[in-house]
C-alpha cells in the first residue's frame, strides 16, 4: 500500500464540499460529546445521533431501495442495540484495529449490517451490503473507508480483491481482512499518520481520534 501524501493533500482540498462538510459537522459534534463517561450511542445522546446520521445518510442514498420508515425504525433499534459495543471500540483507531474486541465489532457488524435487509432482520450467513453498513460506520466510529464502487476500485490490490470488488455484500471476515490490510500498511507510512494526525487538527481541532477510515476513503475516492 502506497499513498503519495500531495496527491492526499490535493484529494482533500477539492473533495466536494457538500459530502465534507457533512462528515465534518457530524464528526466535531462527536468529538465535543463524547467524554470518558459519555459518548453518542448512550441514552442521553442515541437519538440526536440517529437524527443526525439519518438525515445526512438518506442524502448519501445509503438506505436505497429500503422502505424508508422500515430503515428509520431498524436505525433506531441498531444503534440502541449497539450501544454498548460501540462505547468498548470508540476509543480505537484504525492503528490499532487487531487490539479492539472481536465480539463487539461482530455485534455493531450484525446490527449496522441489517438496517438494510428484509424486515430489519440479521442475515444468517453473516454477509451484508457493504456500502450501507460501513457509511454508518464511518460515521459512528471515523475508522472504517465507505467502500463504494469508486473506492473499492482505487483500493490496493489485496488477496481478496477480486472478492471485494464483485461483490456488494461482504463478509465480517472479509472486512476485517481488508481493514487489518490498511492498520498494516499506515503502520509502515509514519509520515501519511502525522499528515492525517495535522488534518485532523487542522479541521477538528484535535489529532486524539483521527478519523483514519475517512481520510483513506477521500484518498481512494
């Protein structure tokens, strides 16, 4: 994996402003919210958030085709049910994605993962659509890239590729692979880590949780 860090810097320089914008209001409240003892998906701030990521992700066409008050009502439910799970990765960055809990990433994978499906239900071969499940990830946690057609086309060339870009519903496992690919590979490039740590200054005001998974989104985008 190689980034070439002006070719970073031009990316988001000329992103489009709507879709910046949006992700970066969202990710200051986050970070003005969020406390040792408090945080988005607890019961004093889960619903401003499910305001807050529905209103901006219907925008994004993240719940195309689903019914929309079918996608609302499963939301609200998933983010309830992930709470917790949420409150044990938040304090992880993608560098130091092997280190955060397998069975609350699986849980927020399931809950996240089954906004889309028939009846809001959890799919029992564990495999969902990518682009919805990891949009709101990107969000809630910052760690995770979006993986649309355009990015899954710019991503390096892992061992799975061929898997990851033909198909629209991916594995736990396979996410998991493909983010253990970019923990590796921004642990080998210190310097693409200091640029995004003086992005995330730069635009945030703070480089103590870096949204890493949005940064390499912009990049391969």
């Amino acid at each position: 994996m190689i980034i070439d860090l002006k070719k970073f810097v031009s990316k988001i320089r000329t992103f489009d402003s709507y879709y910046m914008k949006q992700f970066d209001g969202f990710w200051r409240w986050k970070l003005k919210t969020e406390t040792e003892g408090k945080h988005i998906l607890d019961e004093n701030h889960r619903r401003e958030t499910c305001r807050r990521v529905w209103s901006i992700l219907r925008g994004w066409q993240a719940y195309r085709p689903c019914d929309s008050t079918v996608c609302l009502k499963v939301l609200k439910d998933s983010l309830r049910n992930a709470s917790e799970a949420y409150n044990q990765i938040r304090s992880y960055t993608l560098l130091e994605f092997d280190k955060v809990s397998n069975h609350s990433l699986e849980l927020i994978w399931h809950e996240l993962g089954r906004i889309k499906e028939e009846g809001g239900n959890t799919s029992g071969s564990g495999h969902y659509y990518i682009v919805s499940l990891s949009k709101h990830l990107m969000f809630l946690w910052g760690q995770t890239l979006a993986f649309d057609s355009r990015v899954k086309a710019h991503i390096p060339r892992f061992n799975i590729y061929s898997y990851v870009i033909n198909h629209t519903k991916w594995s736990f496992e396979t996410w998991k692979t493909v983010m253990g690919n970019f923990q590796e590979g921004l642990k080998q490039m210190p310097q693409v880590v200091d640029l995004f740590k003086k992005e995330s200054i730069r635009r945030y005001g703070t480089d103590s949780n870096v949204p890493y998974g949005r940064f390499l989104d912009i990049y391969y985008h």
